[in-house]
C-alpha cells in the first residue's frame, strides 16, 4: 500500500472526513464525511490522507479510484490506489481525509466557513474590536460564530445575514456585526 508523494508543510488541507470501516474484501473503505451534502466527498480527486498514528507527519496524497454511494444513500465507500485487500484497507481505519483548498467548487456566497475562521469580529455600533472567529457552529436554526475575545473568554454571535452579520470582508479578514457583547456588560 504505497501512497503518492508527500505533502508540503507549507499549505493547509481542509478536513473533509475520514475513513471509518472497511467495505467487503477487495480493500474498498466506508467514508465518514463532513461536507454537505455527504456525498460531494466523493466528487474531490485526490484525497490526502493522515492515519492516526502519524499525526505529525504530512499529509500524503492518495488517488480515489472509484467512489459510490449505498445502502440508499447511508454508506459512502470508496476504492483508493493501492489498497487491494481488506488488510490493506483495516490499516486506514480512523485515518482523517482532507483535500486542498483549490479544490472546493466556488461558493454561491463567496466564502465557505473555513474562510471566516480566523476572521477579525468588529462591532459597528461600538466601533470595537469583538474578537476572533474559532469556530463556527451548525445549529438548525442558523449558524453561530465562536469568537474568542482579547481576554481569552469567548462569545458566540448568531451569522444572521443582514440582521447581525452586517459584511464580510474576506481580503480585510473582518466581519462587521450589528451585535451588543453582552458579555461586555
């Protein structure tokens, strides 16, 4: 099981999923994904791959040979260059699988979450700095923004386009809100 070149430390992959059992014996794997919906995990080509064991080593890129969809749409699985048996394919278990920025399709908004991560939070009516986006949350009715502020405590702010979230300004790096921290108070 040989993967193709090694990836640069110099770029940062995107997580995608990650690769969850095994699928018969010809060394097919079942796929966990984080995208939605679950099946564009499939469409990326190649895929760079991380076993748990090798956290620290780069990413290694792997070629997809063939991907489908089972079980009414319930298990994604997927046949990887070089991985013949189901051995081969026991020895990826609980491996992470991460494509490269360049690969994701343009976004109808202009931006995809990973882009607001890292993003400075301004308060327009205060004029103030609120802090940074960690994380973004998915929670049904809308999505939040975990924005760790300069004293190291966090905040979460509802990203409610035109209500709070006033503008993005991905080359600035800032999100404008219409927001009171309340936190602040």
């Amino acid at each position: 099981m040989a993967p193709s070149d090694a990836v640069t430390a110099d770029k940062t992959p995107l997580v995608v999923g990650k690769i969850h059992g095994v699928y018969g014996v010809k060394g097919w794997v079942k796929v966990f994904s984080h995208t939605q919906p679950r099946e564009n995990i499939l469409q990326y080509r190649p895929w760079l791959i991380q076993l748990p064991k090798h956290r620290q080593v780069d990413w290694q890129t792997w070629g997809v040979q063939q991907t489908q969809v089972h079980n009414g749409g319930k298990t994604l699985i997927a046949h990887l260059a070089g991985v013949d048996d189901r051995e081969q394919a026991k020895a990826l278990m609980g491996a992470e699988i991460a494509i490269w920025p360049h690969q994701l399709p343009p976004s109808e908004k202009g931006y995809y979450w990973v882009d607001l991560i890292q993003c400075e939070v301004w308060c327009s009516q205060a004029q103030t700095r609120l802090g940074k986006v960690t994380d973004m949350i998915e929670t049904g009715a809308h999505d939040v923004m975990r924005v760790q502020k300069h004293n190291g405590q966090t905040t979460l702010v509802p990203f409610v386009m035109p209500d709070i979230v006033e503008s993005v300004d991905l080359d600035q790096k800032q999100i404008w809100v219409d927001w009171q921290d309340h936190d602040a108070l």
